[in-house]
C-alpha cells in the first residue's frame, strides 16, 4: 500500500483531490467512475473541492456512487448523499445524470438490491463486478471500512454487490459495498485524518487482517494511504 502522508487534514485533503483530477486528465477520453464513502473525514475535502478546484475537474466525465449510505433520508444529518451534496454536488457543474445516490430512505433490503443492479448496469465490470476506477474508503477507529465492521467479515467475500447492514454500535441500518467489489476496483483510496485513525493505520500497515479495513489495505492490488501526520503518528 503506498502511503502519502502530509502535515496537516487540509493539505492532505488538497493533495488528493489533486491526484483524483489528475488520474481524470491524464485519461481524458473517457468517463470516470468513482465510489465514495461518508462519515466526517471526506467532508473537508468536497469543500475545498467546491471551492478552489471545481475549474480544473472535468465534471462531464465523472460519474459518482457511494461506497456505503446510512438508511436515512437525504435531508438527515447523517446522510453521506446528503452531506456531499450541500458542500460539493450542489456547488459544482456535475451534471445531475451523474449522481447516482443510494436512496437511504427506502426499505434496505429492497434498496440493496436496486443498488446492486443499477451499479451493473451503470458500471464497467469484470469478473462479474463492477470495476469502479477509485473507490474511496474512511475507516473507523474501530477498524470498520464502508459499512463493514469487525466480525461482520463475511461482508469481505459475500456475491452481492451491496449488502444491507447494520452498524452494531448502535443499531442503525446500512447499505454497504462489499468486500469483492472494493477489491475489484483499479484503484482503491484510503483518506484518513486525525489522532483517533492512528492505532487503525498501525494495523492497516502492520498488522494481519485485524479488521475489514487492515484486510481491504493487505488484498487490494492497487491501494493508497492519503493521511495526516496526526493519524501517522504511529508509524
Ligand atoms: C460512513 C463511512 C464510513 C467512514 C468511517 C470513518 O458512512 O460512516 O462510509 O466507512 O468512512 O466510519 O468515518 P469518519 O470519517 O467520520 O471518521
């Protein structure tokens, strides 16, 4: 797993929509398809894209899933559609047929299952997955990575492309990708800041496969680490 690792979350934050832009413009005939996860980390980074790199990113060629969605509506707080959509999606000239959300407010078995579809019919695949071209992934301080927690590992090798869950901590319904199609992605992009990731970041980079995280970092063939120094701090 290659690492990057920068002073602070907002230059690590710049520094990766960079390389996202990049790998767009260095493969500009074609369209981009890019499946990103939630929680707090990314939060900062859709507001510095939204506000100091929307020029330069080629919005017309890329297509945008989620990684997992908590089952809730899009106006909820805890929503990650509804969370990028107010500091980037509805900021930038993506164009809205490029936006394919997981709608948290519909029956997660039901919607799982539609979301699983779609992403086959939306997406390149091979081996009879969807072959995103970055799936970008948080990870808890507990070793969770999409909504896949620890000892929910069969998530990591079940056929379905996403899965309904639940978060253990606290009973909430999820939807998640699931380990194949993460695995299966050209590029798989771990963003993780802050003191409270440095034991999960340890492990992901030294440890067997502690967790779903530190497993998707030691099986993906092609894996990168964009952290701040604080969540380095043990390495
Ligand atoms: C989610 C995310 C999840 C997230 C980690 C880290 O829906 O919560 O997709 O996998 O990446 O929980 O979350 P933070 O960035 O909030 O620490």
């Amino acid at each position: 797993m290659k690492r990057y690792i920068f002073p602070s979350s907002i230059e690590t934050a710049r520094a990766l929509i960079l390389h996202l832009v990049k790998l767009m413009i260095d493969d500009p005939d074609r369209t981009f398809y890019m499946a990103v996860s939630g929680g707090t980390t990314p939060a900062l980074m859709f507001d510095l894209w939204a506000n100091e790199y929307s020029d330069i990113t080629p919005w017309g060629r890329l297509k945008i899933f989620w990684v997992d969605e908590r089952c809730v509506p899009p106006e909820n707080s805890e929503s990650n559609y509804g969370m990028m959509r107010s500091l980037l999606l509805g900021a930038v000239p993506i164009p809205y047929e490029n936006i394919f959300r997981i709608k948290g407010e519909s029956n997660f078995r039901k919607e799982a299952a539609r979301y699983s579809k779609l992403v086959k019919e939306e997406v390149p695949q091979e081996n009879g997955l969807p072959v995103f071209d970055v799936v970008l992934l948080g990870a808890g301080s507990d070793g969770h990575t999409s909504s896949i927690f620890p000892g929910q590992e069969e998530l990591l090798s079940t056929e379905e492309i996403y899965a309904p869950n639940v978060n253990p901590n606290n009973g909430q319904k999820r939807i998640a990708l699931t380990g194949l199609p993460i695995l299966n992605a050209r590029l798989v992009i771990f963003h993780i800041t802050g003191r409270s990731k440095a034991e999960v970041v340890w492990d992901m980079c030294n440890s067997g496969d502690t967790g779903p995280a530190a497993y998707i970092a030691h099986h993906a063939e092609n894996v990168e680490l964009f952290m701040d120094a604080a969540a380095g701090e043990n390495l």
